[in-house]
C-alpha cells in the first residue's frame, strides 16, 4: 500500500505535466465577472458535472470515459438556481444542462417536440408551458448573471478548470459551496507516455498502463478553496464499501459532507455523511411513484444542503 | 504475428460468450417488417453510425469510448434517402441522427433555437425554414418506410445487431449496400475476466488487458450476406498507413469499396479504394468554401458510390 502511494504524483506535477484546455482563459474573466456581479452576501454554488474522458491516443481515437450523463448535476443546479443561488455550471460538453436536459437527451431527437400545424412550424400543444417555463427561467438566470456555464471533455481540462474556479471563488469564503457532483475518472495515462497514433490492432492484445489520479480534493479543501463549503460524492456499486468510503473520504480531506449513493438506485436513495454523523449519516429518498409524478431526489437533497450551508455560514460568522 | 493472430477468437465463440442487447427481438420484427414493406427494386442501405463503448465492469462505471459524434454516417443517410434508398440506420444512443442532428448537438442546448414572442414560446424565425424541411423529410421518410432508426450503445449490441440486420437483408442480394460508418472498438475486455463492481483507486496503478475483437468483415463477407455491396471504412491520424491498410483490407476481406480517411481532414478528403482501382483511389474533397457555405463531402461521397453500386447491381443481373 504505502508503495503503491508513493507512485501517485502529487497534484502541482500533474498541473506541469499536462497543457491547459483552450477555454481556461476565457473561463477566468468569466468567472471573475460574474462573482464580481453578486451582491456581497449572495451565496454561490460551483456545481461540477458530467464524465471525463481519459485520451488513449495523443490524436485522440479513443478515449476511457466515466458512465455520467450529468442528471445530478443539471438538475440540482436548477434547484440551486430556484433557492436563491447563483450558479457556476461546470459540465461535460455534451452532458445535460439546466433547463435545456429535458429535450436534448431524448431519444427520438428534438424534432419530435414539433409539428407542422396549417402550414407553420410550431413546438406541440403539449410541450409549449414546459418549454416556455424552461426557457423563461433559462433566459432569465442567465441574464441576470445567476448562471454561468463553463465546459470541459478531458481529465486535464477539468482539473485546470476546477483549480481556476476555486482559487477565484475562494475569497469569497463561507458563502461559496462545492457541490462535486461531476464523475471524475482516477485513472489516466501520463501524456507523455500517450500513443502518438491510433493504436494498431494487427499486433494482438492491448495492455494499457494507468496511473492513479492525485486525489484533488485534498488541495482543494487544503489550499484552494480552505473556508468554502464543500460537498463531494462517493459513487459505488458494491453496497458494503459504501459507509467505509464516505467515511474515509471525510477523515481524509476534511471537508464538510459527502454524498454517498449507489448506482442503481442513486435516483431514489442518497446519504449525507458529516464528521458529526459519520456513523448515522442522513437518508434522503423519494418513492417510484414521487419520480413517476416529476419530482427529482435533487429537490429534496439541495434543500437539506442549502440549510447545511445556512448553519455553516452563520457558525462562521459567530466566529468572526 | 501468428502467434498473436491465435490469440484472436473468431466470431461464434465471441457471440457464445456474450449476451444479446434487450432491443434484438423488437429490431429483428422492425426490420423485417421494413425490408418486407419495400418493392422488389427498392435499394436499401444499412448505415453504421456513432462509436462503440467497451464495459470496463460489469456494473459499469467506466468505459473505452471510440470518438465519433456520428456526423459521417447521419449525414450520409440523409443523402441515401434523398437518392431514394431506403435505410436502415445503426446508431450509437445519443450520437447524431439523420435531420435531428443540425440541433442535437449544438452547444448552447435546444432552447437556443425558441424564444417568446408576445407571449408565445415560438422556434426563431432564422429558424424556422430549416426546422420545417427537417421535419417534413423526417416524417415523410419514417411513414413512407424509407427509415428505420435501430440503436446501440456497446460493441456486443452492435456486433448482435449488425449479425440480425444482415442475415436478414442478404435475401434481397445485390440491392442491399453496407456502409459501415460506426467506429467499432478493435479491442474488448471478455465478460468473464471484467471487474463485477467499480475498479477501486485505492490499490495503485491499473492495468488493464484488453483482446482483440474479432474481425467481423470476414464472416459479414463471407457468410452473413455474401451477394450484397459492402463499403468498409479505414479512419488512420498516420498518413504513411492509410493506403496499405486499405489494400490490405480489400484483399483480406474481399469486398467491394473501402472509403479510407485521416481524422483531421476527414470532413474535407476521402479516398475510395476498389480492388481495380487499389494503386489509384478515386479521391473525393471539398474545399473549405465548400464546407462554410453548408455543403457536406458525404453528398458527393453517397452520389458516387450509389453510381457505383448501380453498376454492381447491373454486372450481377448480367451473370444472371
């Protein structure tokens, strides 16, 4: 174990190793605008969301890819909007956005919320309230600086942009919460051990070495972002390592809740582990019937946190 | 090389190890209806589209993705439909597909193409033209029996489906075109040696051992549907390997038409190879102009290959 450690780099070799994506730039003046618009006591999410993708080639035909497409996080983020916050969106390009997710991942495509009526284009009776409440609310977080949406595909672009963001948002301290939603791949290949081309099949088996990802929550918590609020997730599918995790997770970093959820039933059922009910965590969980009727889990859970928040800010405050 | 080429197991054993997609049944009754609904001269096309994932665990977490948005083969199929094929079109779920793909995709999300309009959610009126004619060939094309959407999301789907559609269409012979656009993983993790739950970080590195799949183009030549047109495709980001892969595609399998192209410039450039023309491709480009003022390589790339698979069509009536 403790060999197998020591050959996980730390997270500044990482960042000398790897290039930053194109938009880093851009997405530090956006972001900068955007906290510099909040009133001064406007609570702020950052909410990550999506896979990210492991480039197996240098020209990239293939790529190891982290099973997401960004439920959790689109959907929460709608209702961090509706709770008052104001919302950094960083997502996977092409995973589900807010307000946009209930028509972009269908499966019979956008054009099967049209019909041609006496001659005209027009979207379907029973489509026009949804779509129209979506794209007021959209329409309106957006341009009320509310909604900021910064996007990624790769590991690398992620992390850069993740450390960008949190070193920005950071001296905003307590009113600012991490809410890591995105599924975040621990496995990568060192760029400069990438295949420079596609990687040929005519030789027979493929075997691919992949390093451990540095564990970014730990500067996160540490450095970047040390008087913020964060929320991390632990995803598994073996429900007997699922406590241990969280648990471990929050020993670990020390940081302020971890949401544990299994994956199939992470719709139905999630735990909130804190460092004062590492042993009891909060269940939150809606019924089938309550999903079939619309109503999301993220509901329930982003109203506990937002009130997790509240307490965190004031503790904070009476500390002062 | 012979030593690995042993490694390789052939086709049968891979479908004796490996479980059927749950849509097989219904695919195998749709397309069977569908051939049956077309008249006894009725070109038809199978399109291949959008990449293959290969399950890193059981209960899947991760995955190798191959790149491919699905622009080739949804592009194409519009072109088959507009020279009257009928087709059949295997898609990977969530990559593009024909008429919805000009507004799936967009990264601003769907609700970019609506806005409000004296109170009525309404499609923009720079819009509207566009939408309309995609709604009318859609729909026209769907309920005249011209296209059947069969999808996919694993490379075990794929190689099940691909094996039902073809065993189905080789009765019609020389009138069925293969244009087997999707970008197939070359590699596989057999279902016996994959992880049952989540790979866990904590051990250290990963290693991951991954077999070759069986080349599919030989039995699919060979057995499958030996009398219909077949077009295979060779996507290479190494200059100095297209041609010889492509020739020695040709002579393996000993189809009719492999469309041999570079990843960077795979929009602009195609080259078709034919066991006559194996020295002397035919190339297919469009210049940037070209592309900037909406028109795509595939228009051309589908006029010369049903020119040509009219002619297959003939040479075969003539042996009669």
């Amino acid at each position: 174990m403790a060999l197998d450690m020591r050959r996980v780099i730390d997270p500044d070799t990482y960042f000398d190793h790897n290039s930053p994506p194109t938009n880093l730039g851009w997405a530090h003046d956006e972001v900068d605008k955007f906290i510099k618009a909040q009133s001064p006591d406007q609570r702020i999410v950052l909410v990550t969301s999506g896979g990210t993708t492991v480039p197996l080639e240098n020209n990239t035909v293939r790529f190891v890819d982290n099973f997401s497409a960004g439920t959790r996080g689109s959907c929460s983020a709608e209702q961090f909007l509706a709770m008052g916050y104001a919302v950094i969106f960083l997502y996977r390009e092409q995973s589900l956005q807010p307000f946009n997710r209930n028509y972009s991942h269908n499966t019979k495509g956008v054009l099967s919320f049209l019909e041609r009526t006496n001659g005209q284009i027009r979207i379907k009776p029973e489509w026009e309230e949804k779509m129209g409440q979506d794209l007021d609310n959209y329409q309106k977080y957006t341009q009320e600086n509310k909604l900021l949406m910064v996007n990624f595909t790769t590991l690398s672009d992620y992390l850069f942009l993740l450390r960008e963001v949190s070193l920005l948002v950071a001296s905003l301290g307590p009113r600012v919460m991490f809410y890591l939603a995105a599924a975040v791949s621990d496995f990568f290949i060192p760029s400069h051990s990438l295949s420079e081309h596609k990687i040929q099949s005519a030789t027979g088996d493929l075997t691919l070495h992949m390093n451990q990802v540095p564990k970014f929550l730990r500067p996160l918590v540490k450095n970047w972002a040390p008087l913020c609020f964060i929320v991390s997730f632990k995803l598994e599918t073996d429900p007997e390592l699922l406590g241990p995790k969280a648990r471990h997770a929050l020993e670990k970093y020390g940081h302020q809740v971890v949401i544990a959820n299994m994956l199939h039933t992470r719709k139905f059922q999630v735990w909130l582990f804190t460092k004062e009910e590492a042993m009891r965590p909060a269940v939150i969980q809606i019924s089938q019937d309550d999903l079939d009727a619309g109503r999301d889990i993220e509901q329930d859970l982003v109203e506990e946190l937002a009130r997790r928040h509240q307490q965190y800010i004031s503790s904070t405050l009476q500390q002062d």
